[in-house]
C-alpha cells in the first residue's frame, strides 16, 4: 500500500529511532544469565587489575635493578633478577587466565546474543518480510560476523579502557612524586610546576590525540562500507555455489564472472580509499610513537643532568612516562579498533530497529488475515480480496470466495497475473492490497511452493520439515516416498545430504508432495508444485493425495489441463487491468 499522509494539521510522523549503542550492549547483562557473566566479568577484572599491580611492582623494580648496574652492586642485582622472575611468572600466569576467562566471557553473551536475534529474525516471520521489503542487506552477516565484532571488540576496548584508567591513575601518582618540580623564570617571575612530567605526558598525549582523529576519522564511514560491500560479494560467490547447475547449463560463465568483478570492484575501490586513510594513519602514529621514545628522555634530561636523580630513578621515570602516555593516548592506540567497533555498531542498529520495528499486526488499509469463529466446518474464506505490489500498484482482484471443507479448487490464469501472490496473501505472507481472509481454528495448513525448501540434514529430516524428523518412523516415511514413486531412497533417511543439490526438480516435488501425505494438513495449497514432472507423474501424485488425504482441501495453481479431473471447482484470476474479480465455476 501506498504511504499514509497524516492528515491536514496533524503532526509529521518522527524518522525511526535507531537503538544507542547501550541498548545494543546492556539486555545480556540484564538477561536471566546475568549473574554467570557478571561473575566473570569480575574475574577478568580482577585479573586485569592483578596485572596493573604486576607493572607497577616492574616500575618500582627498575629503580633498583638500573642503580645496581651504575653503581656495580652484584648482590642487589642478583636479588633484583630473582624479584624479577617472581614477577614474569607471576604475569605469565595471570595473562593467561585472563584471557582465557575472557573468551569464556565473550562466547557466553554472543551465544546470549545471537540465540536472541535468531528468535526476533524468525518471530512473525521478520526473516521473510526483511527479504521482501528489502529493509536490510546482507542480515545474515549481521547475526554471524557483526554480533562476534559487538561482542569481542566491546569487551576489549571496555576492559582496555579500565585497566587504562587504573595505570593511569596509579602511574600519575608515580610519576608526580619522583619527577619532582621544575622551575623557569618568565616575564621577570619565577614559575614552579610541580609534577611536572604528568603535564608534560598530558599535553603530548593529547595533542597526539587531536591529530590522529581528525586524520582516521573518515575510517569509520569507510569500514561501515567496507563491510557492506564484502557481504554482497561473498553472497554473490555463495548464489553461485548453490546454483552451479544452472548457471553450467546456460554456459552463464562469462555473465557470473562480470558480474562477481564488478562486485569486487566495489571492494577494491572502497579498499583503496581506506588505505589511503590508514597511510595517513599509521604515518601520523608512527610520528607520535617514535617521538614518544625520546620524549620522555629529553623532558627529564636537565634535572638527571643537574644530579637530581640518579640512573635507576631516570629509568622508572621513562617507564612511568610510558604508562601515562599511553593512557592518555588510549584513545590514539585504540582508533582503529574504534573505527570498526563503531561501523559494527550502526549496522546492528540499523538491523534491531527494523526488526524491532516490524508491524506485528496487519496495516492499515492492508489485506487482513484472521482467525475465523470457533463453529465446526469453518471454511477458508476471502472477502473482496484485491491483490498489490508493495509500491501500492493494483495487481489482481480475487473477489469473495470460500475453500470449503474437503473441497478441491484449480486456480487457473496467464502467467504474471498475481496466482502464486494469491497464495502468498493466503499463508499470511502478502499484506500489500485489501480484504479479509479468515482461516478456521486450529487448521492445519501446508503450502507447497514450486521450490521447496530442502534443509541439509538426513533425507528423513527433509521429508519430516518443517516437523523434527522424530515426528514420523522409518516405516511411514518409507511409504510416503513409495506413494510418490521414490522408493529408491528408502533405504537412506539416515543419510546427511545436501538434497536441493542431490535430487533433481522433479524428485525435489515428489519429496514434498511425499510431506504432505506425512504431515495430513486440512488444508493443501499446491503452487505449480508439480510443474517439473510428467504428466503421468502429476496424475500418479495427485491420486496419491486423493486417495490418502481424503478430508483434506485441496487448492492447486496450476496451467495443465490433465489436472482438471482432479479437482471439483476451477478459479480463473484476472489481473487488475481487466477490471474483473476472479471467476469460479463449480464442477458439474
């Protein structure tokens, strides 16, 4: 249907609201495993601030280890190189833990994470209206790649960040109290800055900071692409893998390579603009980092020159430095990290608004599809049923029409005149248009497509879909495939197989008409599911259905004549051009 226009007066509808990065990170925190990943965090917390505590006992070290070698002192060296291997093992050990209870952590909420929008993805089928809409790219990408990026890079930069803070906290304290105070005169006045290798640490963190954000700053944008661009090419590479047949037999080689290099094209070029960033990047970087060796050295050169501290405290001030410069600069060392975190954060907010954001109820104006009264023998009925395009153009009208119980209907009509879209309103699936379609309580209903749908698992899981293939025993899936003519595969419902691969078009159709007689439905809606076999084929299915699904209703698309025999009443669909609601002739 076409957009609503609010009415004179009333207010524009808001643009819709992404979710902050907050409400993206905080419902696992919250969730009913809350206490197990917040025992761990803690965990890994401790851990890391057990290695902050290690680094400050290596600063403190330093002091005595570098004055033992200015003054050739051997014993308090050797006591300083055993102090020093309690500290590396110590280190060694801790580092260890913490990582691993960190990636305990990380595949814990991913798992959260994911098994949560694998469920919004299927609820009121989202999966499907996502596709249809064409409201996201690539959410395959987003639930795999994406979720494992929010994930990793929230818990690193987080827990980066906190250890940053503490170092800096308690290396700023180091650092003010050995590096002293130093004097210069200005303007005819004496000026004292205490500390004053913090400030120096500060000033150059921060100016390093301004300078390396406004050269990567693009690279968020870039990333956000750069993503994007490598989904399409790796779905395009995948289409191809599946449809391997069919491209072999038009000799459609030459036609899938252009079209694969055009969208690599779109990878290489968007490449290239990010290498021309990080050149920038890592040019600006290694600037700051290689100046940062020196720095230091050069800032507290006049006062170890002027006797104010001997060697070992000039090595712990380097080292306190150090710490305190980086600390400040997190945000420089972390940009890149940054840059991908972010572009990861906008493609999930992005896919949680539309999922979230999906009508759960049947639009405005749009074909309504509800549940028909408790009485016993409820048909399948429509009701002045007109039939869209999402764009809001008219696409067929159906009219009034009633599938009763037990009944069989051939929906005839010229190609393109919206059957198959029939049948998608009548699962649920199409709201573009207008009516009212009311199913019978507790129906079981089975759509056929032309193309079914055959999961990669044993055939017996196949035959079973959508039911768990412990639905049904050995001996009537055996059956089913003989009612069908494929007892042939009798002898391998054990066997795992990518069958959509393995069977051919027509075996593809037998194997569903195969479910159907498994599954008993009230109601069977066939979509030119039998298009792909003989006629004498298609006759021997359909009298398999007759026979074995006796009180079942059974509507049909399709073109052959042949199947006219099998059915009581015919439709005939019109599209909405020839201004004439579908016609229904009762069989004599």
């Amino acid at each position: 249907m076409p957009p609503e226009t609010p009415p004179t007066g009333a207010p524009a509808p808001r643009p819709p609201k992404h979710p902050s990065a907050w409400q993206l990170i905080r419902p696992y925190w919250v969730s009913e495993q809350r206490w197990q990943g917040r025992r761990l965090l803690a965990l890994v917390v401790a851990l890391n601030l057990a290695v902050v505590f290690i680094n400050v006992r290596l600063n403190a070290w330093n002091a005595g280890f570098y004055d033992a070698l200015d003054k050739r002192n051997w014993p308090v060296f050797k006591s300083s190189l055993a102090e020093f291997a309690v500290l590396a093992f110590s280190y060694i050990v801790i580092a260890t833990f913490r990582t691993y209870f960190r990636q305990m952590l990380e595949i814990r909420w991913r798992q959260w994470v994911t098994d949560t929008n694998l469920a919004k993805w299927f609820a009121h089928q989202a999966y499907y209206r996502i596709e249809r809409d064409h409201l996201a790219d690539n959410p395959d990408q987003r639930i795999s790649e994406d979720i494992r990026t929010l994930v990793s890079s929230s818990l690193a930069l987080s827990l980066d960040l906190l250890t940053t803070l503490v170092s800096l906290f308690s290396f700023v304290t180091i650092l003010w109290t050995i590096s002293g105070a130093v004097s210069f005169a200005l303007g005819g006045m004496n000026v004292t800055i205490p500390g004053y290798m913090v400030w120096v640490a500060a000033l150059y963190a921060l100016v390093g900071s301004f300078f390396i954000f406004k050269v990567g700053r693009p690279l968020v944008g870039l990333s956000y692409r750069q993503q994007q661009v490598e989904a399409d090419f790796r779905f395009l590479l995948v289409r191809l893998r599946e449809s391997a047949e069919q491209v072999a037999l038009y000799r459609g080689e030459a036609a899938e390579l252009s079209r694969l290099k055009s969208a690599f094209s779109a990878v290489r070029e968007n490449w290239w603009q990010i290498m021309v960033v990080t050149k920038r990047l890592i040019f600006a970087n290694s600037i700051y980092g290689q100046i940062a060796i020196v720095f230091p050295i050069m800032a507290a050169a006049p006062r170890y020159f002027a006797g104010a501290f001997t060697l070992g405290v000039l090595m712990r001030i380097i080292g306190a430095f150090g710490q305190v410069s980086d600390g400040f600069s997190w945000f420089v060392n972390s940009f890149s990290t940054l840059a991908d975190w972010k572009a990861t954060i906008n493609r999930l907010r992005e896919f949680a608004r539309v999922i979230d954001e999906l009508p759960q109820v049947p639009r405005k104006g749009g074909i309504t599809l509800v549940t028909a009264g408790n009485a016993p023998g409820a048909a399948y009925t429509a009701t002045d049923l007109r039939l869209a395009l999402p764009n809001g153009a008219p696409l067929a009208v159906a009219g009034s029409f009633t599938f009763a119980p037990g009944s069989r209907w051939l929906i005839r009509g010229r190609s393109g005149c919206g059957k198959s879209t029939m049948l998608r309103a009548l699962a649920g699936l199409w709201p573009f248009g207008s009516g009212r379609i009311e199913v019978p309580p507790n129906a079981r209903v089975l759509f056929l497509p032309q193309q079914s749908y055959l999961p990669i698992d044993t055939l017996k899981a196949a035959l079973a879909f959508p039911s768990s293939a412990d639905t049904f025993t050995d001996a009537e899936c055996r059956d089913a495939l003989t009612a069908v003519n494929l007892s042939q595969y009798g002898d391998e419902l054990q066997t795992v197989a990518h069958w959509a691969r393995r069977l051919s078009g027509g075996e593809q159709q037998r194997l569903a008409a195969a479910r159907a007689l498994l599954q008993k439905p009230d109601y069977l809606f066939l979509d030119e599911a039998t298009s792909a076999l003989d006629v004498e084929t298609e006759e021997a299915v359909y009298r398999a259905l007759h026979t074995r699904l006796p009180g079942t209703t059974l509507v049909s698309v399709a073109h052959r004549e042949t199947l006219g025999s099998f059915h009581q009443h015919t439709m005939t669909l019109h599209a909405a051009s020839e201004v004439e609601p579908a016609q229904m002739v009762g069989a004599a």
